[in-house]
C-alpha cells in the first residue's frame, strides 16, 4: 500500500464491541452510517481496512471489518485512526461556502491590507470552538479562532484566508493596552 498523498482523517476506532471483532469507531462524517461510503479505510502505517457492517449505536456507530474476527482482534485497533485519499470526497456535496477543513491547510493567513500572519497549519477543536494553526518563518506558531470574527474571508481558489488580527488576538487593541493592570476608577 502506497503512503496516502493528501490523507482526511475519518474516524477513530474506539473499544471492541461484543466477541465476534466489531469495534465502536467515532466517525467524523456528517452522517456516521455513510462512513463505508468513502471505500477503503486507512491507518497510518498503512493497514487497510474494508467495512463489512456497519449499524449505529449512541454516539458512535459499530462496526465489523473484514479480517477482524475476534475480540482481540478488534482491541489491538483502540484508537486507531482511519483515513481516506482526499480525493475520494466529492466536492459536488458540499454547499458553496462549505469546504473540508483539511483543504485550508496550506492556505496564507493574510489581513486586508495584505499583510501575511503565516500559513494554516492546521485545524483543532479542544471543546470550545474550533482553531487554526498558524505558522510562519521567524514565528512561534499561533492558534486563532476559527470565527467568523477572526476568520473574514475564505478564499480557496485564490490559496489564503483573510483575517482580522485584532479579533485573532494576533495583535493588542490599543485601548485595552492602556487600560490593563489599572484598577477601576473608583477603586484607586
């Protein structure tokens, strides 16, 4: 198996369910039963792994791939990661101003002046909102909200992101930098 070009992580598998090898796998599709819909599944160290069922349980969905047989098999795979080729995900699905967070990897985070902050080097969510990545020559990467205040522009065709680095807090808003470490007016 070929190393994966533009690998799109699609699920984490997760305990083994039941005897017969079925393991619990959080799918990160929108729709975690369409997740054998892609093809083939890949590990990192180049396993692949065919889905021969798959059925939904709470918030994950159960499933059996094919040479998983027993209970220990299926957990030697806990937390596994499972992708697809980037090309396998059609972009006739998508909404207009939907995309795969994957393709702003690599996207110039610039603001309106031109002024560029580094590159999208990646895409997190740690439970309270989604962030980006930036990276730059000479700079300590940076992580900045993904929201709409931070992020004014998503330009993929043209290979950048326009941001608000004030939003960002890439940058100090000059009033608040006045005003920190004083104490309120009536309490000097």
């Amino acid at each position: 198996m070929n190393k994966l070009q533009h690998p799109i992580l699609m699920a984490t598998i997760g305990a083994a369910q039941g005897l017969r090898g079925e393991v619990r796998v959080r799918s990160y599709t929108a729709e975690p039963m369409t997740l054998g819909d892609y093809g083939k599944l890949h590990a990192k160290d180049g396993r692949v792994f065919e889905i021969l069922e798959i059925r939904e349980a709470k918030n994950v969905v159960v499933v059996r791939f094919r040479g998983v047989n027993s209970r220990e098999d299926a957990e030697a795979l806990t937390g596994l990661e499972l992708y697809v080729e980037r090309e396998n995900l059609s972009d006739d699905e998508l909404d207009d101003d939907e995309f795969y967070y994957a393709d702003l990897e690599g996207l110039d985070a610039v603001d309106e002046t031109g002024k560029s902050y580094g590159t999208v080097s990646g895409v997190y969510d740690f439970g309270a909102g989604d962030l980006l990545e930036l990276k730059g020559p000479g700079r300590r990467p940076a992580l900045i909200p993904f929201s709409e205040a931070a992020v004014l522009e998503i330009d993929l065709e043209g290979g950048r992101i326009v941001i608000d680095p004030r939003a960002a807090g890439l940058i100090e808003d000059p009033d608040e930098k006045t005003s920190r470490g004083k104490p309120p007016e009536g309490e000097r």
